[in-house]
C-alpha cells in the first residue's frame, strides 16, 4: 500500500507544479505589466535588447505570420531605408525572374538576415548578418569587374566599399565627383541652428505662451535667466501647466510639444525607443556599452542631457554624453583634435561651428528647406559606419579620408587620433575605370 | 499555343472601372485573353514613358529649356530629374508594392546594369525575337519556382535622340552604336497563370 502511496503523492505533486507553472505562466502573458522573460528563446541584439520583454513591438498579437514580423520591421526602419535609397528593396525580389535567387536567401523578408534571439550571431553591426550575403547573386563581379578578381567573397561589405542597403556615399559616380578632394576642407564649419526662426509658426508661439499663471508658491528657478527659453519668452505654464493643473515635474516627453521633429529622431534612437514602446525611459544600466556606474540608474529623457531649466546645448554636447558613456571612443575623445577644436571655439577663439562635439558627428545637423535641425536619433548613422560619411564626415572633410578613417576600426575607437592604417581603394578604382571612358559622356 | 482565355477578367475590368470613378457593383467575370491584357498594359506603360520623355525630358531637359537635370544620380543634383528608363522602373517597384497580379520589367541584350540582362531562357529567347524582328512582340509561358507565367516582350525603341546616345556614351555599355529608332531593349510583363 505504501509504494502506491508515495507514486500517487509524487504524481500529485508533478501536476500541482505542472498547473503552478502554468498559472503563472499564463498570468505572466496577461499581465501588460509582469516580465516576459521567461518567455524569449534567446537574448536579443544590441539593437533591439532595450524593447525585448515588449513582444508586441515585433509579434503583435501573433507569432504565426512572417508578414506580422516584417510590417513590424518596416515600421520602425521603412523610412530609414527609403531617405537611404535602399540599394536592395523589397520589390528587386519579388520580380519572379529572381525566383531561383530566393532559394538560396529570401531577401524580401528583413529577418533572413538579420535574425533576432541569436545574439551569438553578432558580427558587431548591432543585428544579425550573413558574411556571404553578396556572393549568391554577385559571384560573377570578376567577369564584369576585372578589379574585383580575387576579392574574398566576405570583404564587399566589410571592407569600406559596399553596404547592402545604404550606398549613399559609395557609389561610383558619388565617388568621382569627390576624387579630388583634400583630407580637410578649408573651411571647416558647420551650418548655424535657426531653431529660434521655427519657433514664429502661430500655434507655437501661443504654446510657448502658455496659459493661467504658475501657483503662487513657485519661484523662478536658479538657472533661468539667459537661457534660451527664458530669452524666446516660454513661460512656466507652457511646460508645468497652469495653476490648477501644475506639474513639479512635467511627462517625459512634454518637450515634443513644441520640439515635434527634435523629439520624433529622439524616440527612433536607442536613447528613446524605450519610451517609443511605452515603457520606462531607458537608464545606462540597461545598455550593452560600458558607462559610469554611479550614472547607471538615470532615466534618458530630454533633460537628462538639456538640463531641467538650463537648457545648455553645449553641455548638451559633450558633458551630457560622457556623464554616462564610459567606453574607449567616448573616453579619448577628450583627447581628440575634435575637442581640442571645441575648447578652442568655446573659449572664443575660433568663430562658432568651428568645434567638433559628441552631437557633432552623433547629432547632425540636416538641412530641411529653409530648417537647420539637429538629427536627435543618435543611433542613425552608428552602423554600418559609412552611413556617417556624407551627414558627418564630409562636413570638415574630404570623401576618400572619410571612408578611410572609417574603415580603421582602430582609429574610430581612439577617437580618431593619428592617420588610418589603411586606404581603401575605391575612389582610386572608379578613377581608373573612369579613364578608359576616353572622354565619352552622354548628352546628361 | 493554346492560351486561358478565362483569365484576369476581374483584375482589368477593375482597373478600367476605377479609373472611371465606377465599379463598385459586383460584375460576373468574363474572360479576356491574356494577350490582350499585357498588350493594354504596355500600351499604358509605353504612352506614359513616351510622354514622359518627350514632354518632360525634352521639353525641360537640356535639349528644351534646360532647367532641369535628367541624370542617373539625379536626387544628388540640384533640380535632377529621373531618366525615362528610371521612371518606368519605379513605376515597376511602385506596382510590385502593391500587386503581384502581374510584374513587369526593363530589360536589354546589352544593358547597362548586368542585373537587367534576360536571366530566364523565355527572356532570352524573347529579347533576340523582337531584335531579329523589328514592330513584333514576343509571347509565351514559362516556370518560375513553383508558378506558371504568361510571360509577354515588347520592343523598347530609342524614341528620342538622346536615348541613343546616353547608352552609346555610358560607361557600363556594352553596345555603343545605338541609333535613333533602334530596339534597344525590350518590356517584360509576366502575368501568373
């Protein structure tokens, strides 16, 4: 009687564990609120780890359709390809003359590529990606090419020549026309901000206005005066709200009220995808880049780097990133001709524009019409490397240095100290070739 | 070669009917020939490149009152404009976005672009017939992956002067004699079966 006994507990046990894990497992899934750990087959990659325990943001309601998970794909990296005039779009593949090619990689899905859970796979691009990518439809570049014979199959991409999706920077006729170019313009500078001259638009200016009168027991705050709101008139009711609607400390991204563009690129940037997802604002802790332990638990939002009521762009700059960022590149940028640059221009000597800073080459400047903008997606331009070229580089400096520094992985990480160890020789190819036009053009 | 000629009703007559501001009620499907179904769509394709050429390219272009830039890179220049032959492929891209009722493409014995040179036997085959035959258009069906394609080639003439001798000058060309009026290319419209 006793061995039946103790099976029957066992098995009783084994079932009480078995509804145990599921109740939790399945209060787990319910709950918008309870962790989702448990359920991801493998850690993410850098570029999506922030947002993993938000299935949603990639599976929406279901895991059964790769459609699901390349709308989610094109919703958060559409436009980035398309302003990148995507040398590889979605329709190249779906012509049925390449239906042969897409036995060997079904490139109209983002995910044959770049596969998630696998961060293992990693070759430092921040996603997934095939070495061979290239080589199943361009094994044949020597016949056409006669200065690609010999070329590894896995250097098209990894040497500074070619990108997958983005060639803006790249591509022959680009290169040309920048062959001649010296190392360092002669003026180097960048374009002023006029964000004040946006700020005229009517329903603006009446945001900045605000409305009612702050409670009577606030008082100007200690960094005020002479920053730039205080000097474009902003009132304090424009962020806190009025008197009976006051806030101490206004919602993370109360700024966009007034800041659409600057905040749209902020969320798009693993500086703000966080709270893009609705949930928490991301803190250094949860980064996979090494940054000061005593920053780790501050939470990324606008005034994390802008300051609560200083608003100072130029620490803004420099001091705010490297408040957190602890790694190798951030470190020696202090040592950089780039500072050097800025603490000469901060101290008066040379004209404005003159200096480069971390927003410098992570914020750019862009041009929309008559809007100088500053790019708040910090993360637009990281990788592949090359995407810095022509929004960065080419501001101060020559193309064909350019794509050399940047193809000097030791180089960027010392801050750009010193010459590149190597010269990629594209510019010098598309020189050559261009030569055997004997100078024939078309009539454009 | 016998061919369907129960096929794509809906998706013509949808077209034909949306573009008449009608076509919300229901019609019984009735049959057209597949033919027939590629030919008006190259009729719509050509008319619109041919214009497109003619009444934007030569009339803004260099040739007219130069204040555009027809280029290949023509988003890097200041007042750029697309080549003909790059309009109708976004135009190809644009439709394959949104239908995969029939795909269509430019392509060329001697193309500038390698990618765009016939990669399916019925595609080379096509491309030297309406060489060989100047006016002729080329039909036939094919297996691609597992579908069935009415695969149909039209002639792609050098309509304009500087069609010819933007080819014979670029630098990826293989054929450098283009003249005007010559078959230079051809259209490619796949339909599935």
């Amino acid at each position: 009687m006793g061995k039946p006994g103790i099976k029957t507990l066992w098995w009783g046990l084994w079932l009480l564990g078995s509804l145990a894990l599921a109740a939790w497992l399945g209060m787990s899934l319910l709950d918008n609120d309870a962790s989702k750990s448990a359920f991801l087959p493998g850690a993410m990659t850098h570029g999506h780890h922030q947002i993993e325990l938000q299935c949603s943001a990639c599976h929406d309601e279901g895991f059964n359709s790769q459609e699901v998970l390349q709308n989610a794909c094109v919703n958060c990296h559409g436009e980035q390809l398309a302003d990148a005039r995507d040398s590889h779009p979605k329709s190249k593949f779906t012509d049925p003359r390449n239906a042969n090619r897409l036995a060997n990689v079904d490139a109209r899905y983002c995910v044959s590529c770049h596969v998630e859970h696998r961060p293992e796979l990693d070759v430092g691009m921040g996603v997934t990606l095939p070495m061979d990518m290239c080589v199943h439809c361009h094994q044949d570049i020597g016949e056409e090419r006669p200065s690609h014979q010999g070329m590894a199959f896995d250097t098209c991409a990894s040497a500074g020549c070619h990108n997958f999706h983005d060639n803006l920077a790249l591509y022959e006729d680009f290169l040309l026309a920048h062959a001649d170019e010296p190392w360092l313009s002669e003026r180097p500078r960048l374009t002023p901000r006029n964000l004040a001259s946006r700020m005229s638009d009517a329903d603006l200016v009446a945001l900045i206005q605000g409305s009612g009168t702050p409670p009577a027991d606030k008082t100007v705050p200690e960094h005020w005066d002479g920053n730039a709101h205080a000097e474009a008139g902003v009132a304090c009711t424009a962020c806190h709200g009025d008197a009976d609607q006051w806030v101490d400390k206004p919602a993370p991204l109360q700024c966009a009220q007034c800041h659409e563009q600057e905040n749209e690129g902020f969320l798009q940037g693993r500086h703000g995808m966080r709270l893009a997802m609705e949930l928490s604002p991301m803190t250094p802790s949860q980064s996979v880049l090494n940054m000061h332990v005593e920053a780790s638990h501050r939470e990324l939002t606008c005034i994390s780097c802008h300051g609560a009521h200083d608003f100072d762009t130029q620490k803004a700059a420099v001091d705010s990133c490297l408040g957190c960022h602890n790694d190798e590149h951030s470190n020696e940028y202090l040592r950089s001709s780039h500072h050097r640059l800025w603490q000469a221009e901060k101290r008066g000597e040379l004209p404005p524009g003159s200096g480069v800073t971390c927003a410098t080459c992570h914020m750019p400047r862009e041009t929309h019409g008559d809007d100088v903008l500053v790019q708040h997606n910090q993360s637009l331009t990281l990788r592949p490397v090359e995407k810095m070229i022509r929004p960065v580089c080419m501001q101060c400096h020559g193309l064909e240095f350019a794509i050399d520094a940047l193809a000097d992985p030791h180089l960027v990480e010392k801050n750009f100290q010193g010459k590149p160890e190597h010269h990629v020789p594209s510019v010098d190819m598309a020189v050559e070739r261009d030569k055997a036009r004997e100078g024939k053009r078309g009539p454009y | 070669m016998q061919y369907s000629r129960t096929l794509f009703a809906t998706a013509l007559a949808t077209l034909l009917l949306s573009a008449c501001g009608g076509g919300q009620e229901s019609k019984p499907a009735v049959g057209i020939d597949p033919q027939v179904y590629t030919d008006s769509l190259f009729a719509v394709m050509n008319a619109d490149r041919t214009n497109y050429t003619k009444m934007i390219i030569g009339r803004l272009g260099p040739a007219g009152a130069d204040s555009i830039k027809p280029h290949e890179y023509w988003e890097d220049l200041e007042n750029g404009a697309p080549l003909p032959a790059q309009m109708f492929r976004y135009g190809a891209e644009a439709v394959a976005e949104v239908s995969s009722d029939f795909s269509y493409s430019l392509q060329s014995l001697w193309p500038i672009n390698s990618q765009n040179a016939p990669k399916t036997e019925l595609e080379k085959e096509g491309l030297q017939y309406i060489v060989d035959n100047p006016g002729k258009n080329f039909y036939g069906t094919e297996a691609l992956g597992d579908t069935t394609y009415y695969t149909a080639v039209y002639p792609d003439v050098a309509v304009a002067a500087p069609c010819a001798a933007c080819h014979n000058n670029h630098k990826d060309s293989p054929k450098t004699d283009f003249e005007l009026g010559d078959v230079m290319g051809g259209v490619v419209i796949r339909v599935p079966m």
